[in-house]
C-alpha cells in the first residue's frame, strides 16, 4: 500500500509536470501562428520509436488539434507542424514549409516557442513555492536548537578533527542558521574551513576536499545526524528487545552501568558487544529499571528509536501572508534553481554518477501517505529541475533546440533542417543512455537491498 500511494503521488505530480510543461510549448505556438497536430500527457508510441505501437487511450479532436492521453507514461509532447522532432519523417523536410509551419515562422517566434516550456515550469515553481508557504507556512530546525550537538555519519569526518558531539558555528566564516541545510552546503563545498563550538570555545576545522566523494562512495548523503536522546519509538516481534521486557515509550540512558543517554553513543555501544549479553539502563514513568537482554550476531537487539525532531528540538515556523508569501515563494525557487547547477556536478564524480537516479527513486521521495504539504512542496522542486535541465544546451531538449536557433541568430542563417535533426539523434541517444543508466542504477540498488540485505 505504500509503494502505491508514493506511486500514484509521483504520476499525478508528474502528470501535472508534463501537461503544464507542453501547454508552454503549446500557447506559444499558437500564439506566434503556428498550427498544433497533437498535444499529448505521455506518448501515443513506444518512446522514441513514433511509429511502433501507436495507441492512446483517449484522443479527441479539436479544430486542427488532436487532444490525448498516451499509454506510454514517461513524458508527453506536442507535435507542432514543421518542427524537427522524433516524429519528423524524411518526406516532412523535404517539402516546402507552409505558413503555419514552425519552421516558416522567424527565429524570434520559435525562440518564444521553444523557451515556453521551461518558462512555464519556472512560474509554476515559484506559483507552487508560494502558495505553499500561504497554506502551511516555512519550519526550519535553528542550529541553535540542536542542543545535543552533532555527530558524524562517517569517520572520515573524525578524522579531519570533528568531534561527536560538537556544535558547528559556521562553514568558512558564514554562519548556516538552518540544520537542514547544513548538511547540503557541506556536500557542495567539498572542502572548507569549519568552526565548532567545543566545551564552551571555538574549534577550527579543516574539511579536506574529496570528503564528499568518500561519503557519497559509501551512499552517505550528509555529513552529519543532530543528537538524540534514545526514546523507543517500536518493538520487532520476538526480538531480543521484547523478550527482554522494552516496551515503547521507554527512554534508554545507559549499557552495562555507563550512562549513555544519546542513540547514536548508544548504538556504537551495543554494536561492541555483538553476541553478548547486555543490561539496558532504561526510565519508563518514573522508575528507572534495569533489562538484561542478549545482542544478535549483526550487533542488533531489535528496537527503534523515535527520529522525529520535532520531539526533541523546538522547531522555527514562520507563517506568512498572501502578498508577503510572494517574495519569499521567488525567492525559494531561484534559490533552488541557483543551487541545483552547484548539485549537478557532483554527478560528475565516479562516487556521484552511482547516486542517479531513475523513476524510482523519484517516486521514493514521496510520503508514504496522502501529505498534501509535502506533495506541492515536491511537485515545485521537481518543477524547477525540470526547468534547469530541459534548458541544457543538449539536443533532443529545448535547449538544444535553444542553442540552434541563438547560432541562426548570429550568423543569421538558418540551420539546415537535416543538421537539426541528426543533432537530435544524437541526443536522444545520450538521453536513453543516462535514462538506462538512473533506472539501472536503481534496479541494482533494489536487488541488492532485497536480496542481499537482510
């Protein structure tokens, strides 16, 4: 049941994604003059082959527009006459343009038309930032609040000089007020100057470069975890935690006579004592009482702890008004838009390229439930990628497609239509391949936890 409501949530947001991306493309064109032959959410044909298996599920005609709904899921499109696409034939660029034709028009209108798209994502990103913030407002956890310091999620950052424990005060000089993003500037600076806060006075520490790269090689995706105190959240059936007597709500402060009030001191400490047996220092109402229980051989006794921060931490929430909402909303996507170029070269990185992603591990980033907060939230993330990366100047995108008609401009001269379109094979063979490779790696990611993981 989860996995069908992050799925349903991932093809309505993407639903939302396609129809309003095309629609751009769309207005434009007929705007500037231009006839559309179809505009379609997913593809009638088994992408990118348009005359295999050409099928919809619903079509209807509307003047010179036929309107529809495709049974291949992944992506849709609309077919303006005279643009070079996957479904432009050899018998279309040898004839003559007509009027109406996308490549009659001048560069200016073709240009509007094919910058549409993106444009139309940008403002929906923006739109989607705002409204957002005008219904459930902004939370942000303050460093400040993490009164129980960090702790580092690899050793290698041990290594560099942090101590579990520590409090960050700034990344080379500049102070990070929100934890949250915290761990995302640590991974795209790559490097840096860090001060802690250690026992009451001000530490420096170096993060060498290629810290990312170690963390990400091992698929560790932050730097560091907040502290917790170790409050059982849930017990597995017939563990040694149950038949040792833990019991959910129990808070855990100690192992073996050591006080250890926080989960991750905890843990280490359970791990060191794989296959022996234990005795857990636990408080339920007021009574502190003493459970001994056995460690399985993967240094595990069978609980889990509450990792909700906001049981622990005073979290920030900011509530904004209609019109105040607006700036902010603006501010919040190009922000995103400015940072996601500064997340894409770490894809670039033998560590990074195994961090792709295909469609699952999109539909993984949505809530288990029907969390309407978090879907819009999503959807405007996934609308401002999807604008950064449609205007990448590769062909086959309305980059390239950008990028062709910006060269007609200087040169002013128009690139034959045959260029145009052998450019497009290429990259369209550069998309599939990326394409199989995130969906690859997501395949292998779930084989791996499925069948190997235990």
């Amino acid at each position: 049941m989860d996995t069908l409501i992050r799925v349903s949530q991932f093809i309505l947001s993407l639903s939302i994604l396609i129809a309003l991306h095309e629609w751009g493309h769309y207005i434009t064109a007929k705007k500037t003059g231009m006839r559309v032959n179809k505009f379609y959410l997913f593809f009638d044909f088994l992408f990118p082959f348009a005359n295999i298996a050409n099928f919809a599920i619903f079509k209807k005609k509307v003047g010179d527009t036929e309107y529809g709904l495709g049974w291949f899921p992944f992506g849709g499109y609309v077919q303006i006459a005279g643009m070079v696409d996957e479904t432009t034939s050899e018998e279309d660029l040898a004839k003559d343009p007509e009027p109406y034709e996308f490549r009659a028009k001048p560069a200016w209108a073709r240009l509007l038309v094919m910058a549409g798209g993106v444009t139309v994502n940008m403002i929906l990103g923006i739109i989607i930032f705002w409204l957002v913030l005008v219904v459930w407002g902004r939370e942000s956890l303050p460093v400040e609040n993490v009164k129980y310091g960090y702790y580092a999620t690899d050793s290698v950052i041990n290594k560099a000089g942090f101590k579990d424990g520590d409090m960050v005060a700034s990344l080379n000089g500049k102070k990070i007020a929100d934890f949250n993003k915290l761990n995302m500037e640590l991974l795209l600076l790559d490097g840096c100057t860090m001060q802690v806060m250690r026992e009451g006075r001000p530490v420096d520490i170096v993060i060498p470069e290629g810290t990312t790269d170690s963390l990400l090689s091992k698929d560790i995706k932050s730097y560091f975890t907040p502290g917790l105190p170790t409050i059982v959240d849930s017990v597995e059936q017939l563990s040694n935690a149950q038949k040792g007597g833990l019991l959910k709500g129990d808070k855990v402060i100690g192992v073996n006579g050591k006080s250890i009030p926080i989960y991750q001191d905890l843990s280490k400490e359970i791990r060191a004592n794989k296959n022996k047996d234990i005795t857990l220092a636990v408080v339920r109402n007021k009574d502190t009482l003493s459970l001994p229980m056995k460690v399985n051989d993967k240094g595990m006794i069978g609980f889990r702890p509450d990792f909700k921060l906001d049981h622990f931490f005073t979290i920030k929430k900011e509530e904004f008004g209609f019109f105040a909402a607006f700036p902010a909303g603006v501010k919040e996507a190009f922000t995103l838009l400015y940072n996601y170029p500064r997340q894409f070269k770490l894809l670039f990185t033998k560590a990074g390229a195994k961090q792709i992603g295909g469609f699952g591990s999109m539909a993984k980033q949505f809530s288990t439930t029907w969390d309407w907060h978090a879907f819009w939230r999503l959807t405007g993330i996934l609308s401002v990628i999807l604008a950064f990366m449609n205007i990448l100047p590769i062909p086959m995108l309305d980059g390239g497609y950008i990028l062709f008609l910006l060269i007609e401009v200087v040169i002013r001269r128009k690139i034959p239509e045959k260029v145009v379109g052998y450019a497009n094979m290429v990259g369209l063979v550069l998309i599939l391949g990326l394409l199989l490779f995130a969906n690859g790696n997501d395949i292998y990611k779930w084989v791996m936890e499925t069948w190997f993981t235990k």
